[in-house]
C-alpha cells in the first residue's frame, strides 16, 4: 500500500497481547510499525508472574515496551483482553493518536478494531496466519507475523553475509604457471534465472483486475494509477501483502504477472523522480 507523508507521521499506539504475540518478532514488528507511522506510546499486556511470559523481560527492555501487569483472577481465563481493551478506550479519548497497532491473534479484539476505526482510528492488525478473519477486516490493514519473520530473517542472514566476506583473509598470490595451450571453448548456454516468486493464486490476479476494472473510466485510456489499485486491494483485502508472495512490493508483483502491462509516466520532466506507475488489464 503507498504511503503517502501523512501517513508516515501518524502517532500510533502499540498494543501488544502478550499471550498471544511471540516474543522473538518484536524488533521486526516495532521496525514495520515505522513504516507507518511514530509509536508515540508502546505497551504489552500479561501476567508478568507468569512463567510463561519470563522470557519477555530483556526484549521488552531492548525495544523500549512498557510492560502492563495484569493479573490472572480465574485459572484458565484470560484477563488480559479486557486490560487492553480497556485501555485502548482510554487512549482513544485522550485525543493523542491518529491510529493503533493491535498486535494479536486473537479474535476477541475484533469489536475493539472495529470501533477504533468508527472513531476515526487507523487501525493495523498484526498476528499470525491462524488469525480469525472477522479481526482481520476489521483492521484498516492486517500483517502477518509470518511475512515480518521472514524479512527478519533474511536480513539477519545479509548482515552474517556481509560481515564473513569483510572478516575473510586476503588471498596469497600464486606463483606463475607455465602457459599451457589454448583449447576450444564452448559458449555459454544462457541459463533460466531462478523465479523470484511463489506462484501467485488466481484469486489474487482477479483481485487485481477486478480492482483496475473498478477505477477505469476515470482517464482517457486504460490505465489506472498502481498506487489507487494498491489503495482500493488494500480496502478489499487488509491482508493483501506482496510479500507473501515472495515480492517486495506490488509493482514487482504486476510485472511478473503477463495479464498486466505496466507503464511509467513521468509528471515533472525537470525531476526525473516524478515518475507514477499505471497498471492496465490485457483482457479488459
């Protein structure tokens, strides 16, 4: 989904359901709240006298959360739902943010999202792929937890990378070999590049021409603006997300895909950056 500038200062409160957020995703899910917005206020909730919750204390620290105690009054019920809901309408009302992250799984803050976003609220849901779908739609935008391991991951593994080649010893040159005879070589044959992606459903390339088909008609041609498709899939789907794909945003995405032809215009001539996608749909 484009962002836009005011979308990057959104004061967003981040509230965490301990009992049901892994612990080990923290720093991803703290580095992609950034993309949208500040985390003016961050807090997790749980029995912190649990031993469940014990390993939490050193990432909460690193990551700058303040940690909520909320108390278990009944064996096998949860408490800390109502804690944060509660608080959620606290801050609401307190006029200090434009938006919230709720990062669970569970269902049960699902008419809290969605009345956060009666009251204006952008709200962006973050959990895992077992999430039920009502909590789902009823976030503005939903992300996988699944999607932010993985970009984790691969940037630890970049980093590793890049260090080992900085730490590698500089080789001893070799002494000189005699020259042996020419021989014939034979060209290279080109190989097959690896794919960049997972196969991409059917549903989601209907989603996409199906999303083109509902803005056309607004130019003198057949192209959309990528960014509005982006924005409307984003409205139908909130957890549409390129990279679950294996694409690290939708333009890459539509390029790949032959049903659509891509075409940059650029608005300014003097700034070679104002360049805008547009997106048409072959079959239409």
């Amino acid at each position: 989904m484009p962002m836009t500038d005011n979308d990057k200062n959104l004061r967003l409160a981040v509230l965490i359901d301990a009992d049901n957020a892994p612990r080990d995703c923290l720093q991803g899910i703290m580095e992609e709240v950034a993309i949208y917005g500040t985390p003016n206020l961050k807090r997790a909730y749980g029995d912190w006298s649990s031993r469940n919750l014990s390993g939490w204390k050193q990432t909460l620290l690193d990551n700058s959360v303040t940690a909520v105690q909320q108390f278990a009054y009944t064996k096998g019920k949860n408490s800390t739902d109502s804690a944060m809901i509660i608080d959620a309408m606290d801050i609401l009302y307190s006029g200090n943010t434009d938006g919230f992250v709720l990062v669970s799984s569970d269902s049960d803050f699902t008419g809290l999202a969605r009345r956060l976003r009666e009251a204006g609220q952008f709200v962006i849901g973050i959990g895992e792929q077992k999430t039920p779908g009502p909590l789902i739609v009823a976030c503005n935008k939903f992300i996988y937890i699944e999607v932010i391991r993985e970009r984790a991951e691969k940037t630890v593994k970049a980093a590793q990378k890049a260090k080992t080649k900085r730490t590698e010893p500089a080789k001893k040159a070799e002494p000189a070999k005699k020259a042996e005879p020419v021989k014939k070589v034979e060209p290279e044959r080109p190989q097959t590049p690896p794919a960049e992606s997972r196969q991409i459903p059917d549903s989601i390339v209907w989603l996409i021409a199906d999303s083109i088909l509902d803005l056309s008609g607004a130019g003198d041609d057949d192209y959309v603006s990528l960014g509005a498709v982006g924005q409307l899939i984003q409205k139908k789907r909130p957890d549409f997300d390129a990279r679950s794909y294996g694409y690290s945003k939708l333009s890459n995405m539509v390029k790949a895909i032959d049903r659509f032809e891509v075409e940059e215009r650029q608005q300014d001539k003097s700034d070679p950056r104002s360049k805008i996608v547009y997106i048409r749909d072959r079959e239409m």
